[in-house]
C-alpha cells in the first residue's frame, strides 16, 4: 500500500489550488486498491476540509507516515520531510536563484524530487499543467482590461466568481466594435484556453492572410504560429525545427499583424535567446495599432515590450506608454493596457484543480504503480542525495558556481 499525502500548501501567499478534488481523491481510493490518499487539514483551500471528509477521505494533522506527497507551490525548505517523495512545482529547473536553498534543502534531505512541469512522454511533451486555465482566465481578464480602459462594460473579477460556470456567465456583458481584431500567439495548452473564450463569446477565426488585408461586421481573431511571427533574416525558408534548435537567425515578423490588430493575447512558450514578438522600438512606432494586450505567458523585460512588470489578481492592470517606456494609467488614451498576471489559474481554483486531477490520475497516477515508460523516472530531479542524470546540469546551480 502506497500511502499518498495531500499537503497544506505553505507559500505565502497562499495557494488554494490542490492536486485532486474531494471526488477525485474518493475515486483513487476506490479504484486503486494499492494507494489511499489522506489529506492534510489546511484552512486555506478553496475545497474545505469538510468537502474531504464528506468523501470519506481522512484528514490528518501530519503527514509523516505517508510515502508521497503531493502539494501545488514550492514547499518551504525547513518543512521538507525527510526521505519522502514529493510532487509539486519546484521552480528549480531553470535555475532560479530564489529557490537553490530549497533544491539544497532537497538533496541534504534525501527528498525524492519530482516536478509536474518535467512529467513528459517519451517524446518530452509535458503531460500535465495548468496552462489551459492560464488561458481561460488570461483572455477573461484581458476583456475586464478591454472594459476598463473603454468603461464600456464591467466584468465581474473572475476570483471573486464562484466557478467557471459563473465567470463564463460574465462573458454576456462583452461588446466589441465590427472589425475589432484580435491577434493570438501560440497553439498549446494556454493558447486553447484562450480560444475556449473567444469561442464562447462567438468571436469568428479567420485566417492570417484574411486578418491582415479584409475589414469584417463582426469582431474577428486569428492565431499565429512561429513561423507566422518569426522570419529567418537572412530570407531562407523558415523551418521549425531550425528555429528551436537555435533562434539566433530569426527575427520577430509580427508587425504587419500589430498594424492591424486591436488586441494582443500571448499564448506561446518562449525561450531565452528568441527574438521578442514586439519591441519597445516597435510600440513607438505610429503603425502600431495594438492598444490591449493580454500578456498571459507573462515573461517580464521578454518578448512582449510592454510587459515591463508582472500585475496580480487584485490590481491585474496598467497601463504603458511607449513614448517613454514607463507605466501610466491603464485608461490614457496614449497608453497600452496591459494584463500581466503571473498566477491566473489562482483565480479559478476549483476547476483549475478539477483539471490538473484529471489529467493526473489519467496520465500520471497509473506510473506511480508500475513506471515501465519511466515517466516518473525521467521527472525525478533529485534522488539519493544526489541529482539524478538528466538534471545534472544544475550541479553548478547547486554549487554556487554560476548566477542564476
């Protein structure tokens, strides 16, 4: 028997956001007769203890008889428990500096690292994550900013909606100009979020060729690709391949697009060394026509200019004016209205739970048992004491040798 520790998650501030949902948790125990999972009392989940309990589920003061543990945000070096196996998002594969202490704390510890962002099949596509819910509420938010920086409607804060179910509700108060167009980068998991949005509010996808040269009596959308917004610059054809290989020879191709569009929602994944999509040269320019962008990707002083800080759920927007490079008022006609919140699938937590279950206990919980493809193998960061050999490459991280 596998003992399974849902866990109070302990990151300021903190996240309500769990592994499994009351009815996901019943459902392991009843069909997995080789597991059990009990879950840790925590007053700051949005499903309350009780929810558990009403399922049968034990709660416990401690989890230190179980063999996993599963949480959501980092959790704090000093309540790492000894010789456990931990699932959670560690923020530790890129190196960042903010948590070396807690992957030293990790190895000193003998912990058993596993990271939902390294969960990947053979082929290394990530099998789990929130980024459909990033999309979802990033292009919500980014009409809340829409009615905002217009006061043409006001849209119920999506944190402060009882469920999706409700937020979606919201969505009736949105009213666009015919040929208000909107620009989305990206074909993951984040930029179908986003389109589950535009889809619900009835928002016509056209293709790239017809966004960039016909009018339309409606509000239209289209959705870019790398090889839409990138050109290599010496002219060649541009090849995918070559491009994530080494982006060096490309460079951003999404002006015609700006000139054009009204809107802009960042879906895509980008990685440090690719060209950026706008730059802050770009925005100045009197062809540059975008006025909201829904930054959801959210990589500050990245690929999206006016990205210049990330926003929060309480206070999701600013505004940027190009001229000067610096922030003003969201509403300032000169401004760019931006939507830059860092943690958006905190706003909606128990559906963005619901899915993350979901996903796991199809993909990810089977491997637990018996891990012949080595899914859980190929996502342990740390094991033994030491990192196991595809994250090797943090042993200077580890080290101290190298600034994050």
């Amino acid at each position: 028997m596998i003992k399974i520790g849902i866990i109070k998650e302990g990151k300021t501030p903190p996240d309500e956001r769990v592994p499994f949902s009351p009815e996901q948790c019943k459902f392991i125990n009843d069909n997995y007769p080789n597991l059990k999972v009990v879950v840790q009392k925590s007053d700051v989940r949005r499903f309350k203890n009780e929810k558990y309990q009403n399922k049968g589920i034990d709660l416990v003061d401690n989890v230190d008889d179980c063999d996993i543990l599963m949480g959501i945000k980092e959790v704090q070096p000093q309540d790492l428990i000894p010789n456990k196996t931990y699932f959670f998002f560690s923020h530790t594969i890129k190196k960042q500096a903010y948590n070396r202490k807690l992957l030293i704390e990790a190895l000193k510890k003998n912990i058993t690292l596993i990271d939902y962002e390294t969960l990947t099949d053979k082929n290394g596509f990530r099998l789990i994550g929130f980024g459909r819910y990033a999309g979802i509420v990033g292009c919500y938010n980014t009409f809340y900013a829409y009615g905002k920086r217009t006061d043409s409607f006001d849209l119920k804060r999506a944190y402060l909606c009882h469920d999706k179910a409700e937020m979606l509700d919201e969505l009736t108060k949105v009213k666009l100009p015919n040929n208000y167009k909107i620009v989305i980068t990206g074909g993951g998991r984040v930029a179908n979020g986003i389109i589950e949005i535009l889809d619900k509010l009835a928002i016509k996808k056209i293709s790239k060729t017809d966004f960039l040269n016909k009018s339309f009596d409606q509000p239209v959308y289209t959705q870019l690709f790398p090889e839409d917004y990138n050109k290599r610059i010496d002219n060649r054809s541009f090849k995918v391949e070559e491009f994530f290989a080494d982006a060096s020879g490309f460079e951003s191709n999404f002006m015609p697009y700006a000139k054009v569009a009204d809107m802009y929602m960042s879906g895509h994944f980008w990685a440090k060394g690719s060209p950026f999509i706008f730059s802050r040269e770009d925005a100045k320019s009197p062809d540059f026509n975008v006025k909201v962008v829904g930054d959801i990707s959210c990589d500050v002083d990245g690929p999206v200019a006016c990205s210049i800080r990330s926003s929060n759920i309480l206070s999701p927007i600013f505004g940027y004016y190009p001229e000067t490079e610096s922030e003003t008022d969201y509403s300032d006609k000169n401004s760019i209205t931006v939507m830059a919140v860092d943690n958006l699938p905190c706003e909606l937590p128990k559906d963005a739970s619901k899915d993350f279950g979901k996903e796991f206990i199809a993909k990810v919980l089977p491997h637990l048992l018996n891990d012949t493809e080595q899914i859980i193998e190929r996502a342990t960061i740390c094991k033994n004491g030491d990192l196991m050999p595809r994250f090797e490459y943090l042993r200077d991280f580890v080290n101290g040798e190298v600034n994050a």
